[in-house]
C-alpha cells in the first residue's frame, strides 16, 4: 500500500542556508503524525513544502503516489481539495465575517452556492464547541482561542483527505489548548483523516499523535510511537521532551554559549 | 588597488541587484496579467477595488486639479504678461492640465492613498499567513488579490483623470473669470479652440499606464513583503517611492511616444 504523505530526500536552502537538509518522511493514511523539533529546525519549511507553498530545491514529496512537486497551478490548486490546514497564527481572513472564513473553501474551492455554504459552516463552527451567534462578527472581533477554534472549523468545513497544524496551541492558555488538542483528535478520527502537526509543546504532542518524528537540524532524527518516545536511550529525544537546556540539541549549537 | 577593486565590486553588485529586481516585478507583472484572462474571477472584489481605487479617491484626486488649475492660471497670468502674452492663458490651462498635470499629479497622488493601502493590506495578508490560507483553500492568490487590484488601478485611474481634467479646467477658468478679468465668452472659445482629442487621449493613456503601475508596485511589494510591522512598513515605503519615480519615467516615455 502506497503511503499519504510521502518525502524522500528533500532538501531546501535559503539562500546560503541550508534549512532542510534531507528530510525523509512517511504517513499512512489515517494516521496522525507529530513533528516535534524545536525553533528554525526546519519543522515549518517541511510542512509548507507538502503544502506546496515552498517549492523544494530537490528531493521527492508525493502524495497518494503522485509527485507533487512538479504540478502546474492549477493542478496544485486541484490537490489542495484535499488538504486542510491550521495556521499557527489562524491566519483568517480579516474583510470577511466569520461564517464566511469558515465557508470559503466551499464558495471558491467548491463553488458551493452560498447559502448551503453557510449551513455548513454554522454546523463546523458549533463543531468546534462555539454558538451560533459568532458567524456575523468578524475575526477581530473574537479572542485568541476562539480565533484558533474558527480557523479549525475552516481547516476541516471542506471534509479534507489531510489535515495540517501548524503549532496548534501556541499562544494559547493550558485549558483552550488542551480543547484544541481534544477537538483536533475527535476531528481526525471523525472525518478519517491523516494529519500532520508541527510543534514544541509535548503535552499537545502526546495528545494529538499516533506517531512521532523528532526533526533538528534539517533531518528527521529520530521517529517512534508516544511509547517508544518515552522508553528510547535517544539523547536529543531526551533533552527535548525534559526541556532540559544541557544536552546533544544544545551542545553542538550557538544556543547556549 | 583594493579599494578600487573593492568600489567596482560594490557598483557591480548594486547593479546586479537592481536588474535582478527589474527581472523579479517583470516575471510577478507578467504572471499577475496572464491571471487576468484565466477564471474564476472574483467580481465582488473587483467591484470592491473600484469603489476603494476610483471612488475613495474622487475627493483627493478633484481637490488636486481644482487647485492646480486655479494655480496654473494665476502663474501663467503674471509670466506672461512679461511678455504681453497674457491672452495664451486659456490654451496654456486645458494643455498643461490635460496633457500632463492631472494625470501625473492624480498618478501620484493616488501613489500615496492606494498603493500604501494595498501594500500594507496585502503585507499584512503575507505577514499573518493569509496568503498561504488562501492557497490552502484551493484559491489563487494572484485572482483573489492582485488581479482586482491591477484592474481596479488599470481602468479607474484614467476616470479619475478625465473627470480631474474637467475640474482643473473649471479652476483655471473660475480664476481666469472672477480674479483675472477674462471675458467668458472668449475664454471658453479659446480653451476649445486649443484642445485637440490627443491631448486628452494622451493624458488618458497616461493614466491607464500610471493605474496599472501603481496597483502592481502596491502589490508586488505587499507580496514579497519582509517580517513583521517592519517588513510591511518597509513595503508600504517602497510601493509608494518606486511607483512615484515610475509615474515620472513613464510620463516621459510615453510623452516622447505621443508628440515627437
């Protein structure tokens, strides 16, 4: 069986900087995998490259089977259909009210008629635990957690394939986030979908993950189950998941000294 | 010796860098236009565009000419009247205005009102992420945001100087009339006598040209915006210098094109 999400050998500079330096990486459907890592590892240039938002300097990254690499626009337009993505920041859309972020990718990526569209963008919104009465305010309108839990209305509204996080509890309070964590594993398991999450918050990690990849420095280290994580003699592992400032991770970089 | 070397390293480098900028708004001016003729379109934002690009600007653009033709024929009263040529005004009103003033001063002033705006609002787009949620929910960006703009900018501009037109030439013949003595009659008869359909055509073009580059640079730099307030502030400065110092080149190529 051909895997999701499958990255071989990617790799991505910028400029002079080698930001990925061979990242291999692999999803089975239906499968929620968590890359953990901490800050400029290269943890969100991986996730935008199966996105497609940043093109790879070489390496393969395919989907179903299929490279995605070297789409046209408007065939990554196509695939896009299929993904769902959280942004770390929520990333709404600001000149629209709520129901309409939410139903966006139904109006213009489905060319679903509006008032159907608003239908199920009312159902997302009370999904993810918020009334009814939110759908005509706007997104400034609307605190931090809420912000998050709209996005992720928008993120599953399309019913995608695959779902993308993108730090999904940064910023917010321990309880909002640990909702977040709650709706994001009922959502998966919901719609069957395979996920794909980046963050540095463990207790998320645990959470959400059915499988975890440590990635530091450009290459993917280290990959197990939440189990395995915690029974592994993986000195980076280690530092990381005891946060621990003395380690591999930090020894070998300018971080400490 | 190294200075010498290390000077023309540094010339070479700035201008390889310039180029290689010309290079990158070419490439985003040609993928933005190609856009243009591919759906789906988006009409409510075009139709929104209009309204901020061409409406919104109707008072900046009309307070502009009103005063700048009043200006004109005050100043070209009292040279020429060196020169006993004071009846020239009428003629000197309707041609400096059509041909140059209202379209490079609305060009510009519309440098400052939209391309500001749509460098900041599509920098800031770029900045939280809304660019790339764009593109996850299968819409491009170029159709949803650039091209509106670049039409908006492309066809309001050129309403925006023909009604400027209109009115600077009201200014100058309400200063000609009331301050300067002219009789009504002659002057009118003279400024329509004077005006022949390609300084109008011309001064339009003009602004076709300017509407389109001010929408692209506003664009362009909210696009490629840098990082946080500072990259958009950044983007905000640069979409409105370089589309000021284009309007002035342009203005220059196309006059040249047009009248020799």
């Amino acid at each position: 069986m051909t895997a999701k999400i499958e990255m071989n050998n990617v790799v991505k500079s910028f400029g002079s900087k080698e930001v990925l330096k061979g990242i291999n990486l692999s999803i089975e459907k239906g499968e929620s995998l968590v890359i953990i890592g901490g800050s400029g590892t290269g943890k969100s240039v991986t996730l935008k490259c199966v996105l497609g938002l940043i093109k790879p300097d070489s390496g393969s990254i395919k989907i179903d089977g299929q490279e995605i690499t070297t789409l046209e626009t408007h065939e990554h337009d196509i695939l896009m259909r299929q993904f769902g993505m959280l942004f770390q920041g929520g990333a709404l859309f600001d000149s629209l009210p709520v129901w309409e972020n939410v139903a966006f990718g139904l109006i213009h990526g489905q060319k679903m008629d509006k008032i159907s569209a608003r239908t199920i963008a009312l159902k997302k919104i009370k999904a993810v635990g918020m009334d009814e009465s939110v759908a005509d305010l706007y997104p400034a309108e609307l605190s931090g957690g809420m912000q998050k839990r709209i996005s992720l209305a928008r993120a599953i509204a399309t019913t995608p394939d695959v779902i993308f996080f993108d730090e999904p509890t940064t910023g917010l309070d321990p309880i909002m986030a640990d909702v977040i964590n709650n709706l994001i594993r009922q959502c998966v398991k919901d719609l069957g979908a395979t996920a794909m999450t980046i963050t540095h918050d463990m207790a998320s990690a645990r959470k959400i993950a059915d499988k975890i990849a440590m990635i530091h420095d450009g290459q993917i280290i280290w990959s197990g189950t939440v189990e395995e994580m915690d029974n592994t003699d993986n000195l980076y592992i280690e530092q990381f998941i005891h946060g621990r400032a003395e380690g591999p991770i930090t020894n070998n970089s300018d971080i400490v000294a | 010796m190294t200075l010498l070397l290390n000077s023309c390293q540094n010339i070479g480098a700035t201008l390889l860098g310039f180029l290689a900028s010309i290079g990158r708004v070419a490439f985003f001016a040609g993928q933005s236009v190609g856009h243009i003729f591919k759906g789906p379109f988006f009409v409510r934002n075009l139709l929104r565009q209009f309204m901020d690009i061409g409406y919104y600007s109707l008072p900046v653009v009309g307070l502009t000419a009103l005063f700048t033709g009043m200006v004109l024929a005050l100043q070209s009263y009292t040279g020429f009247s060196r020169f006993n040529a004071e009846g020239a005004v009428a003629a000197v009103v309707i041609l400096s205005i059509t041909r140059e003033l209202a379209p490079v001063l609305a060009g510009l002033m519309v440098a400052g009102r939209v391309g500001a705006s749509i460098a900041a609002e599509i920098g800031t787009m770029r900045v939280t992420e809304q660019i790339d949620a764009l593109s996850t929910l299968s819409v491009n960006p170029y159709k949803y945001l650039i091209v509106p703009r670049i039409l908006a900018g492309t066809l309001m501009l050129p309403i925006l100087v023909l009604i400027g037109d209109l009115i600077g030439v009201f200014g100058g013949y309400l200063v000609s009339i009331h301050v300067l003595d002219f009789g009504v009659g002659s002057y009118l008869s003279q400024s329509w006598d004077t005006l022949e359909t390609i300084d109008v055509v011309s001064g339009l073009t003009k602004a076709a040209v300017f509407g389109f580059l001010v929408s692209l640079m506003g664009c362009y730099h909210g696009f490629n915006s840098g990082r946080g307030a500072q990259g958009v502030g950044a983007a905000t400065t640069n979409a409105v210098v370089s589309s000021s110092i284009l309007i002035l080149v342009f203005n220059y190529v196309i006059t040249q094109v047009f009248f020799s």
